[in-house]
C-alpha cells in the first residue's frame, strides 16, 4: 500500500510541481509579471484589454467604447471617431467568446470605478452574446479577475491550470523564455483596435483574406458555397435566447448608459456562416423595449451577409463590413 | 461528475485515503465508505436521484430478505411465495424503469397514431430521465433473482446490499455486475494488492485515452456531419458512420475500462465488458464481445428461461426478437433503437438457426500477428454490418437513418470524403487505438494490459506519453453517449 502510494505520489506529484514552477518562472500568458507592451502576449484578450486599458488611462481619459466578442474586430475606432466629439478617446474593450455578462461586467467595471462613458457600441452576436451567463474558464476567454471580481489567485490557478493540460504551451513557454521572446504585437497600442496595421487600408479590405484558408474547419470553396446557399434559402431564426438573467443585465446596462447620459449603439451582428439564423423577433422585441431606436439589427439576410467579400472568415466580418455599419446607423437618424 | 472532470480527480484520491486507511478495519467499513461515497458521487448530478436508488435498494434488500425467510420455511408455500417476492420486486423496479424511461415514448408514439398531434401534451409527465437507471436496476434485479434461484445467500446487510446496487464506478454506465460475482466480494474485507492498484491506474489511463482522445476528436467530425448531412458525398457519410462505430466503442469501452480500473483500486473486481468486438468475423461473435455485461444478462434472465436455444425453431425466432428488441428498448425511447434491435436480430437469426453462432469462440488469428485474407474479409463485412447499425442507432428518426444510409449509397460514394484539419488526427489515433488493441487481442484483457510484463521504467514512460498524449489532444468535454441510457 505504502509503495503503492509512494510511487504515486512520486510520478504524478513531481511533474505537477514541476509544471507549477514552470508556469511561474516562464509566465506564458504573461499575466504574472507587471504590464509591459513590449512583453505581451495576446492569448486572452480580456486580460490585454484590461490591462491596456488600465496601463493608458492614467494618461488617457478614455470616453468611447467598443464592446463586444471577436465581432468587434470588423469595427474599427478610426472609423468611429468621424461620428464623435473630437475630444473623444476610443478604446476598444473588446474579449474573445465575449458573452453578456462579461459586456455588463466591463460596464460596470467601469462605473464603479468612475470611468465617463460618453459613446458606446455594444455588438450582439446570436447566439455567442446569449451563449451563458456563466464565466468562463478556458484560456483564451476567462475573464480579467478585476472585471469578474475573481479572486486573483483563482485567476492565476484557472490559468496555470490551463496551462498544465497543454503539453504544446510547456514546450512553447521554455522556448520562449529562454530565446527571451518578444510576441508580435498586432493590436493598436493606444485604442486596441485589432489588426492595427490593417487600419489604414479599411476601405480597401482584400475580399476573403487568405485566413480563410487557413480556416479549420471550412474551406474556401464551402464558405462561398455556404453563401449562395444561404441567399437562395429561406431565413432560419435563432431561438429565443434573452432569459430573465440577461434582460436583468440589459436592464442594468441601459441604467448605466442613462446615469451617463451616454449616446450608444446596439449593433446586432452580420454573420451568415456560423450561426445562418436571424435574430428571434422576440429577442429583438426585448431589445428594443429596453433600448428603442438604439437597436440595430444587420443579423439575417442583408447585403452585408450575402457578399462573402464581407467577411475574413465564416464567422468574422471585415473591416469593410464594419466601416459600412458605422454608416448605416450614424446615417440613419 | 464525470470521470474525466477535476471534480472527480479530487474525489477519487480521497475516497481512496479514507477507503484503505481510515475505514479498512473491516468489509462493512469499506462497504459504508463506498455506499456514501457513491450516493455523493450520484448525488452530485442531482440529489432528487438519490430518492430513486434508495427505494430501488429498499425494495431489492427487502425481497432479498423475504426470499431469505421463505426458503428457510423450505416447504412449496414458502417456495410459492418466494416466487412472489421475487416477482414483485421485479415488476415494481421495472415499473419505476419504465415510468421514468418509456412512459412519455408509448403515451407519445399510441397518442399520434390513434389521436393526433393535438393531444400528446396533456398527457406526457414531465419528469427527466435519471442517469443510469437503466445499470442499476439490472444489477438490482440480478440480486434479487440469484438469491430466488440460490446463486446466493439472501444478505441480511443493508448496507452490503446497497453499496453493490450503488458502488460509483460502474452506477451510470456499467457494466453491470451480477449478485453472485460482486456479493461475496462485499461480504469481506478487500486488502490492497499493488498489482491490483498498478493495473487499475493503467486500465483508468487506457480508458481516458479512448475516450477523450479517440471518441471525442471521433465525436467532432461525426456531429459536424450528421449535422448537415444530407450536403454531404457519400464517401463523407461512409467515413461519418465509420467514425461513428469507432466513437461509440471507444466512448463506453472507454468508460467500462475506467470504471473497471477503478473498481480495481477498492479491491473490486468488475467483469469485461468489451473483448474486442471490432474484431469479429460474425455478428455472433460481435455480440459475444460488445456489451458483455448487458448481452449475458439478457440470455441468463431473459432467453434461457424463455427456453433458449433448446426449444423448436420458431421459438428459437422468437426469443431472438424478443432478446435483441429489449436490448433496443434498453438503450432508449426511440423506435430507432428498436429497429436496430431487430437488424441485429435479422442478422443473428440465419447463424443460430443453421447452427452457426458458436464457430468462432477463439480469438481471430491467435498466435499469429497477422489475420489470413478470409478473416479479413469477415471481419470487415461484420465491421460493415455492424456500422450500418450503429447508423440507425444514432439517427433521431427512422426516417433520417434511412435517408443517410440512402445518401451514403446514392452519390460519390468513389469521391474523396470532407477532411478538416482535426480528421488526420483522428485517424491517425483510432488506428494507434486499433492496433494497440489487436495486439492485446489475445490477452483478454484491456488494450496496454500488456505492459504489465514489461520493466518498470516502461511503464513509466508509456504512463508519461499516454497523459501527454491525453492532455493534449483531448477534445472539449463531449459527454458519454451510454449515460443517456
């Protein structure tokens, strides 16, 4: 019994404390050390938010956000900045697999921590905003445990957890610690808008950029048959999907929205490969009780969903797309 | 919890402490730690389950008892009503199985025939399905009928009877343990053996790794076809159905293993409940080695009492529908189910009215590595038959099986099949699975069992790389497809 128990504790307790002081020593997620731009990683894209945000605005009075999932990525805040004040300040507040209620927390966040919210663009994707009002655990999406009201050390755990169920990322963190990496920084240092270098050459957006080849699960040739498919099909809409928990956080939103007297936007985003289903007209009803004439609804059959130049991927669309938003719902009024 | 869920590895060490040091100092001990252990292991789905396990263990204990006082009485009353406590008991736990599992199916399925659509809502109850029901009230019934035939001696520990209807390891998806194999092992102290600790911890590892790295990376591709299939070539949907039969073995293979395995670290010793059924060179064969807990249980209980194989020709044919529908029914309420019960009846038929279904009970190519050209071909014909099955299985309708095994036949059956990036890995490590486990075939016992012979530091490293292996390229929790059972 004892050999048994022994030999046990031997082989699966060494390696684990191993990995425990690996993760510590190597920081692969680069959440342990101080904030550096020049030292960052961008696997969790709450935390680079968070960060980002917290690093500039003791020197930038950030005003006008951009929330949402990786939806946002299409909305840029150069694009933006041609509707607001010209004193306004953009940050794009943005997290991977964002769901309502990472939205609401960000929101609040910065309420209690009298942040002015003078400009607001939520995007909603059906169903990914609706998705679960649980938080997260996975790497690339677990919440900044000062946005969730985590515990930094569960933050930490959860990700050194994480970390110890990928045999890839060990290999990985050695080599970058020892070559002393320095990641390529592909978001704006200042608005983190996404795709930094791509800000300039929006409007001409190169049609289905060769990530989509790289797609895993989708080639090319599906996503655009997937399209004409699409367009030729009669609309599928999404079950209904506003439980009480999130009409409560809407509800929440829109209190923050007015204390703030903020000019906001819900966008309701494009995406016909993904999800191929328009919002439910209950859902959107929701929307608009709470919200009115603030709701913009680009899910479902539209020009922007039935040309696939629009998108970078199935599930994505571009710059272009997002240019073309911000138009139609600053014109639109 | 799931076996392979952070929850679960938390429990299982410290059941495992307070089983052999705190509570060993007799049977009854480890019986009482196992017995709360499993009602807090069951109960953490949902504590509303706990009720319906207790009932089904008062119940079985009881007749258990009951047939324990008539038989001593020795005179045909007493035998008349042992008779009686066993039946009851019987029908009042099937009754409960086929509440909570089939009421809402017959009610829906006579109600659209004979009533229309209209009314099937007023008269369904809505009640959920607990997990493993279907496990252990089979394991219930197995006591209560070896102690009524004198396989065993009625226990008159409640707390013995119940851990072996609840014991965790094998309450949700198996296999399912007799009266007399698992009672005389409750009823004494379980002393630790190492080679017994060692060959649990490889079998749970070996168990993990079918599950979680062949089905589930199985599972993705499976789903994402089944999804849409009806866009899809034929030579997608081949590939999908053959992906399908491997994820379902190595779903509950996988799960039997790791609840074998752990049975092995308490001093339990559970039965096989897979030997290779993939391969078979007949559906005879196929169903000596799939679901050997479920498959002997139905003979034993069901088809021996009927008469057997000892009977006239056409009750031959009608206690082979008879086994093979109920094994449908078992597995769910879907009239799918029942169709690939009678298939797989069809199929069985013709071997065992020509005498055939027992030629082959040696392992396919023993003592060779390699199977002759004629085993081959048995072997993928049964495959064949038995993945054509396993479409029925899986379809949500009748109607949807036949369309996909229709669409598989009907266009570019020749073409090359829809490949994403994760399906080279997936094959890549169903046939590492396969041939671990051809060259195990012959041991009959699970696939690495092998390694029990080999030097320390080999198991030691093979241990290292299947965890890496596992952490790596383990999928995003997909469930057991057998706890919906």
């Amino acid at each position: 019994m004892k050999k048994f128990v022994f030999r046990a504790l031997l082989l699966l307790g060494i390696p684990f404390l191993l990995l425990v002081i690996l993760y510590i020593v190597t920081d692969p997620f680069k959440t342990i050390r101080d904030f550096s731009l020049e030292y960052f990683d961008v696997t969790n894209r709450d935390y680079l938010s968070t960060e980002l945000f917290l690093y500039n605005s003791q020197c930038i009075n950030y005003d006008s956000f951009i929330l949402g999932s990786s939806r946002c990525c299409g909305l840029n805040s150069y694009h933006w900045k041609k509707y607001l004040p010209d004193s306004s300040k953009q940050f794009v507040f943005q997290a991977w697999s964002e769901t309502l209620t990472g939205i609401f927390q960000k929101l609040d966040f910065l309420d209690k921590n009298r942040y002015n919210i003078r400009n607001a663009l939520i995007v909603i994707d059906i169903p990914g905003t609706f998705s679960s009002n649980q938080l997260p655990s996975e790497t690339l999406s677990i919440k900044d445990w000062r946005i969730s009201g985590q515990s930094e050390f569960m933050f930490q755990c959860t990700l050194c957890y994480n970390f110890m169920q990928k045999p890839s990322i060990w290999l990985r963190s050695i080599k970058g610690f020892l070559n002393d990496d320095k990641p390529y920084v592909s978001f704006d240092t200042i608005s983190n808008d996404w795709n930094a270098n791509n800000r300039c050459a929006d409007l001409m957006a190169v049609p289905m950029q060769d990530s989509l080849n790289n797609c895993s699960n989708i080639s090319r040739e599906v996503f655009i048959k997937a399209v004409a498919d699409y367009k030729s099909n009669v609309q599928e809409i999404a079950p209904v999907l506003i439980t009480d928990d999130f009409e409560f956080m809407l509800i929440e939103i829109k209190n923050i929205f007015v204390k703030h007297k903020t000019a906001y936007k819900i966008i309701i985003s494009p995406a016909p490969w993904q999800t191929n289903k328009a919002i439910n007209p209950v859902d959107y009803k929701t929307l608009m009780s709470i919200f009115g004439n603030h709701v913009f609804d680009f899910s479902g059959k539209n020009t922007i969903n039935e040309d696939y130049n629009n998108f970078t991927d199935p599930g994505h669309f571009g710059l272009r797309a997002g240019w073309t938003i911000i138009e139609d719902i600053y014109n639109s009024n | 919890m799931l076996f392979n869920s952070i929850e679960f590895v938390l429990f299982l060490p410290i059941v495992f402490v307070l089983y052999w040091f705190v509570f060993n100092k007799s049977g009854r001990w480890q019986n009482l730690l196992l017995l709360l252990a499993s009602y807090m292991f069951y109960g953490w789905w949902d504590w509303r389950f706990l009720l319906l396990i207790a009932f089904t263990t008062i119940c079985t204990f009881a007749s258990g008892v009951a047939i324990g006082v008539c038989y001593q009485k020795n005179e045909e009353v007493s035998r008349r009503n042992a008779k009686l406590f066993s039946s009851a008991n019987i029908v009042v736990n099937l009754l409960i199985l086929g509440v909570f599992k089939y009421y809402n199916f017959f009610v829906a399925s006579f109600a659209k025939t004979f009533m229309g659509e209209g009314k099937i809502d007023s008269l369904l109850l809505d009640i959920i399905l607990p997990v493993g029901i279907s496990f252990y009230t089979f394991q219930a019934l197995s006591f209560t009928i070896d102690v009524y035939r004198g396989k065993i001696k009625p226990s008159k520990d409640f707390v013995q009877v119940a851990a072996y209807i609840s014991f965790f390891p094998q309450l949700l998806a198996g296999p399912i343990g007799r009266g007399e194999d698992l009672i005389p092992q409750y009823a004494r102290r379980r002393v630790f053996l190492y080679e017994d600790g060692a060959d649990g911890m490889r079998q749970i590892l070996w168990g993990l790794f079918k599950k979680v790295v062949v089905a589930d990376n199985c599972a993705v591709y499976v789903n994402q076809v089944w999804d849409s299939y009806q866009t899809h070539t034929g030579s997608t949907l081949l590939l999908a159905a053959i992906l399908y039969t491997i994820q379902i073995y190595g779903d509950f293979s996988g799960y039997s293993d790791m609840a074998i395995g752990v049975a092995k670290l308490f001093g339990i010793r559970l039965k096989q409940n897979f030997r290779f059924p993939y391969f078979s060179r007949d559906i005879a064969e196929f169903w000596r080695r799939w679901h050997i807990s479920l498959t002997s249980w139905f003979r034993d209980y069901v088809y021996i009492p009927l008469g057997g194989s000892r009977v006239g020709k056409w009750r031959i044919v009608f206690n082979t529908f008879v086994i093979f529908l109920l094994s449908g029914l078992w597995h769910g309420a879907n009239w799918t189910f029942v169709v690939w019960g009678a298939y797989h009846a069809f199929l069985f038929l013709p071997l065992i009215l020509l005498g055939k279904n027992k030629r082959f009970k040696d392992t396919v190519a023993e003592n060779r590595l390699l199977p002759s050209l004629k085993e081959c071909g048995q072997m993928l014909m049964t495959f064949m038959l038995v993945t054509i099955g396993w479409v029925i299985f899986r379809a949500e309708s009748i109607e949807q099986a036949w369309n996909f095994v229709y669409s598989i036949f009907k266009s570019d059956l020749l073409s090359v099949p829809f490949i994403y990036v994760g399906t080279k890995r997936v094959l890549f490590f169903t046939c590492f699975a396969l041939l671990i486990e051809w060259l195990s075939r012959c041991n009959n016992d699970y696939g690495i069992s092998k390694l029990k012979s080999l030097p320390y530091w080999c198991n030691v490293c093979a241990l290292y790389i299947l965890i890496i292996i596992i952490l790596e390229f383990a999928q995003g929790s997909q469930s057991f497809i057998y706890f919906q059972f």
